[in-house]
C-alpha cells in the first residue's frame, strides 16, 4: 500500500518535480498539490492524505499558518517542511507549529525521502546539526 502525500509549495515547478521523485517510489504517491495556505487546507480535507509536506513560504500567509491550522484540525497527520529557510532560524518555529520534521531544499534528496519514511513512523526528523541543538 502505497502512503499518499500531499504537497504544499507555493512554486509549481518544485511541486511537480517533487511530485514525480515521490511518485518513482514503489510506497509513496503524491495525492494532491496546493500553492498556498487555503488550497493546502481543503486538500487535506478532501484527500486525507497520510503526510503533508509544507513549504513555510507559501505567497501571502506563511507555511506555519498552514501548519497550525492542519495541527488543529488534522491532529495525527504528520508534517514534513521542505523550505528554503535556513534551518538553524526556522526548523525550531516550525516544531513549536506542529511539524514533526524539517529538511531544506538544498539537501540531499535521498535525505528528503529519510525524511518522509521517519515522520511517517511518527519520528522526529532534523539535521544532525540541528537534532544536537534542539533535540535532548
């Protein structure tokens, strides 16, 4: 059984490629896109997706606003952010916001898909740099 994602990223370009990586992988499939806060939250409702993947800049609200929301209203759903940010500013923020994992755009793709398999297990995924800063 294939676990199905949805991916929230303002740039179309990025969604789509992501989305074709994602769909290579014999037990992931994307199941919805969005571009900003609203289209991301009525997708979660209508897919039910088992992880959503969220950028924090997402056009005129930010990706945290997304996360709160989606942590409100979907309590068990894993979130993954996949930004651009920095993440010695913001993968802390986004933690306090519900997400259970931060990766940066500029890392490796295979530690994006480390990333999707330990937040599906219910894991907390950073960095190591990051997991030695914030993490006990």
């Amino acid at each position: 059984m294939r676990r199905r994602i949805l991916l929230v990223d303002d740039h179309p370009v990025v969604r789509q490629g992501l989305a074709l990586l994602i769909n290579q992988k014999p037990d992931l499939l994307v199941c919805g896109e969005a571009a900003d806060v609203e289209e991301g939250l009525a997708a979660a409702h209508a897919l039910h997706p088992d992880l959503a993947v969220v950028d924090l800049s997402l056009g005129g609200k930010d990706g945290l606003t997304l996360i709160e929301l989606l942590r409100d209203q979907f309590p068990s759903l894993p979130i993954l952010v996949f930004s651009m940010h920095d993440e010695q500013i913001a993968a802390e923020r986004a933690l306090r916001a519900g997400a259970q994992g931060y990766i940066m755009k500029q890392d490796a793709l295979s530690h994006f898909f480390l990333a999707v398999q330990q937040v599906l297990k219910g894991e907390i995924y950073l960095s190591d740099k990051m997991r030695c800063r914030l993490l006990p």
